[in-house]
C-alpha cells in the first residue's frame, strides 16, 4: 500500500512485514521516519498485524489491516480499518471498522471511508456494510463519479473459501459495478493472476 499527502509533500508506505508505516519525501524519495502500528513487531521480529493497504484523509492515515490483536496467523481474524492522526505524538491506531475478514482497499469516496472486505467478497460504503457481492477474492477500489471499480485476483488465499461458499470465480479481472441498481460487468485479464490496487485515469 502505497499513499502521497499533498498537504505534506510525503509519500506514505506500508511494510506488513514489519508494521509500520514508512514515510519518504516526495521529490527524492528520501526516508525521514516510520509509524509503528504496535509494539508486537519489536517483542517478535515478524508483523503480526498485516497491515496492508491505506488512504489519506485530511490528517489521518486510513490503514486496512488483517488482525487488530494480531492473532491472524492463530486464526483471530478480527481484521478492520483504523485511523491514525499522522501529526498526533501518540500514534496510536482507533478502529473505524471491525470485524472483516483480510479487507483491502480503504478509500475516501464522496465524504465516506470505503473498504472492500475480501475475503467475503463485499465492499462497504460508509456505514454500508454490505454494498455489493462479487464472486472471488477482491482487492483493489477506485471510483469514477459514477461506477466502482473492484479488482479480483484468481488465486489468493482461495483454499480458505472452500466450503464457505457455493460458488468461487477464479478468474482475475476487474469489475464495473453500478451500486444504485447493483448490476456489475466483469472484465475478465486471463494474462494477470493477481491484482492489488485500481486507479482511474480521467
């Protein structure tokens, strides 16, 4: 997850290996300092919250995250979104969301905090928690003004859906999703297994 502060000049970049969150200027690319999502990564050495993806919103860091306990990898999937005020001394992560399973791809979308949660193949819109359904694994979110635009990847972390639904699409692609009538178009990318992040060009 990768996100630029216009307000500060500053790229914002996430390390789930180590949860943290690096911060580099934006004209060389040079380091300046890190936030610690916890202290779990020091008493460890491995990340154990999975932060994975975030947003800028005004002067908070947006962040997705697979365990707010950090219990993941025992199967404590009490994952969510949290935000953190980037100029606060104490940087200490407040829950927006909880209880999504491996969510993704939190954005700030017509004044509200969107989020997809991936393993259960919805996206939440504000307090909506469930805006729409798709088929496989999605990460990646962007918006036009009219249509939400929702990656799929064709294999990430499948075996754990096995069971749990009547129906997995393997395909990787992208979906074109009208959330005021709920009709999606799917566009399938047989050369590409995995997608990470969307962005609309207008």
């Amino acid at each position: 997850g990768i996100a630029y502060c216009k307000k500060r000049n500053l790229f914002f970049v996430i390390n789930a290996g180590s949860d943290e969150v690096s911060i580099y200027e934006k004209n060389n690319f040079k380091y300046i300092d890190k936030i610690k999502f916890s202290e779990k990564y020091d008493k460890t050495g491995n990340g154990q919250h999975h932060i994975n993806d975030l947003t800028v919103v005004d002067d908070d860091l947006i962040i997705s995250y697979f365990s707010l306990t950090g219990a993941w990898k025992k199967g404590g999937m009490d994952g969510g979104v949290c935000e953190i005020n980037i100029d606060s001394e104490n940087k200490k992560p407040l829950p927006i969301f909880n209880d999504l399973w491996m969510p993704h791809s939190p954005e700030f979308i017509d004044g509200q905090i969107c989020v997809l949660d991936s393993m259960r193949r919805s996206i939440w819109i504000g307090n909506k928690r469930n805006e729409g359904t798709f088929q496989g694994f999605i990460r990646g979110l962007a918006y036009d003004g009219r249509f939400y635009f929702i990656g799929q990847s064709e294999d990430m972390y499948m075996s754990r859906l096995f069971g749990l639904t009547p129906n997995i699409m393997c395909n990787a692609g992208i979906y074109l999703f009208d959330v005021e009538k709920k009709v999606s178009r799917f566009y399938s990318f047989p050369g590409i297994m995995n997608i990470h992040d969307l962005h609309v060009h207008k």
